[in-house]
C-alpha cells in the first residue's frame, strides 16, 4: 500500500452516509497516535470550565483512580467509533455512557462543549502535528461523526458544520474558561497520569511537554504560569519532526489497525463494566431496590 491510497479510498466514500467508517480509517490507520493525543487535549481542556472541572473534581474519581477513569472514557469512546453508533456494541457504549452521566446534573451546553472539543480538537492538531493535512471531506466526515454521537447522547442544539462548531467552541472558552480550585486538582491529576506511563525520569520532562502545547489562555486558566517560547517551540518542533518522520515511513497495513491497550483490563472487558466504582455500586443499589420481594 502507498502513502495516500487510503485517503484515496476515503475521498470515495460518502462523508455523511459513510462518516463513521472514515473515523474509523483515520483514527485507527492514518492518524491514530494523533487522534489519541488530540483526545487527550480535548478532555484536558473540559477541566478549564468550572462547572465541569468543579463536577468532575467532586467525583473524586480523577484523584483518585486516575488510570481506571481514563481507561473507562478511552474505551467507551473506542467501542462507539469502532463499531458505530447504529451498531449493538456501539448503542451499548453510548447507553452506559448516558447511565454514568445521568447520575448528574449537566448543563445541555457543557455537554455541547465538550462534543465540540472532540471536533475541533482533533482537527486543529493534526492541522499543526499532522503528517498530512486533513482533506475537506475528511473533516466533514469527523464533524458528522460527532454529530452521531451527540445525537445519541440526546444533545441539543448541536452545530451542522465543522465551522459552526469551531465558532461555538472558541466562544464558549472565551466566555466561560476560568481559574477553579477542583479544575486545577483534576488537571494536577491528568498531568500526573500522563507522567506515568513513562520511566520516572522522563516523567517531568513529560509533564513540562504537555504544559508546553497548552495555549496562554488554558493556562491562565488552570493557574498555571506562562511557557517559555523556546520551550513551546522545542515541543511544537519534536512533534513536526516526528510527522515528517512517519509521512517517510512504511504505511500501516489493513491487518494492524490500532487498536488501545487498557492498564486496568489486562484480561478484556465487558462494556458494562467500563465507568466508575460509584457508578457500579449505584447501579447495584437501584437493580436491589427494583428487585420484587418474594412473599
């Protein structure tokens, strides 16, 4: 296989009809580091919004199980886009995610946000990062992706375009990012897991990396003291040299998609396992109250 026959094979697919299957071609062949890291970010951002790193930061779970909660979003996200969203697996992801957030009080926008940040997080580092750029309809593709899953998640009022999304995502930050002592600790939190997966004395080299990709505003908000330009620079310039690297490179096969490695289910999972403790142990408590009593 050459470098571009998969994007040739994906400009022939339709961008609606088709869109999950085009998500699946890029985060799992063409870009699938990239969209796992653009993920990441796009969470990490949530955490800025008070209301939503207040919440997050009240669950406890962020502090305290870290792995186990990132494990749990990356694999609902990965049986919804893997599968789709029309798909029994895929349905099931999106029902046990709508059961975990359903325990709390959500504003519509928030939720709406954070749909936007899968959108325009994703394309906005490849953009930078990329070892290609993202074609129109690629970009169409993913937004419409989205657009399903929101849809699922019985969002309302949820962008038609990647365009429309980009606009609300930028005026939501802009208008609602701000400092939070349980958003800092949440982030403190995520930094500290990304830190993890590496040898310990790479770990804060990871952590100052991290903190170099992140804009003046995210880190306004979170408290965090403004990056050297060198050191921005330095890590925008690793990740450019890495694209390069890998455009150059063998093109990953049909037979080897990526496919995520959860630390907290060594052995597999099922989907109704994924999610956290309190979650499962409120589950429990309601199918115990439903249960009849015999007489």
């Amino acid at each position: 296989m050459r470098r571009f026959d998969r994007l040739e094979r994906i400009l022939n697919l339709d961008a609606d009809r088709d869109c999950e299957e085009i998500y699946r071609l890029l985060s799992e062949y063409e870009f699938p580091w990239d969209i796992t890291k653009a993920l990441e970010f796009a969470l990490f951002r949530t955490y800025a919004v008070p209301s939503i790193g207040r919440l997050l930061d009240r669950t406890g779970e962020f502090t305290r199980c870290p792995q186990k909660r990132y494990d749990d979003t990356l694999m609902i996200l990965y049986e919804i886009f893997h599968w789709g969203t029309e798909s029994d697996r895929g349905r099931e992801a999106l029902e046990q995610l709508n059961a975990i957030h359903g325990r709390y009080r959500i504003s519509n926008d928030d939720y709406l946000y954070t749909l936007s940040t899968f959108v325009v997080t994703p394309v906005r580092w490849i953009e930078q990062f990329g070892w290609r750029r993202l074609h129109p309809h690629e970009i169409t593709a993913l937004t419409n992706t989205m657009r399903r899953m929101g849809e699922g998640m019985k969002i309302t009022g949820i962008p038609e375009t990647y365009d429309e999304f980009a606009r609300f995502f930028d005026d939501y930050e802009r208008e609602r990012f701000g400092f939070d002592a349980g958003g800092r600790r949440v982030a403190d939190a995520t930094l500290e897991l990304f830190g993890s997966w590496y040898p310990s004395m790479l770990s804060p080299a990871v952590v100052r990396a991290a903190r170099f990709l992140m804009d003046p505003h995210l880190l306004t908000a979170f408290g965090f003291p403004q990056v050297s330009r060198f050191g921005r620079r330095a890590a925008e310039f690793g990740l450019k040299l890495r694209a390069q690297l890998i455009r150059v490179g063998p093109v990953r096969s049909d037979s080897r998609p990526a496919v995520p490695d959860p630390l907290t289910y060594p052995g597999g999972y099922l989907i109704s396992e994924l999610g956290p403790e309190s979650f499962h142990r409120y589950q429990t408590r309601r199918q115990a109250l439903s249960c009849p009593v015999a007489t």
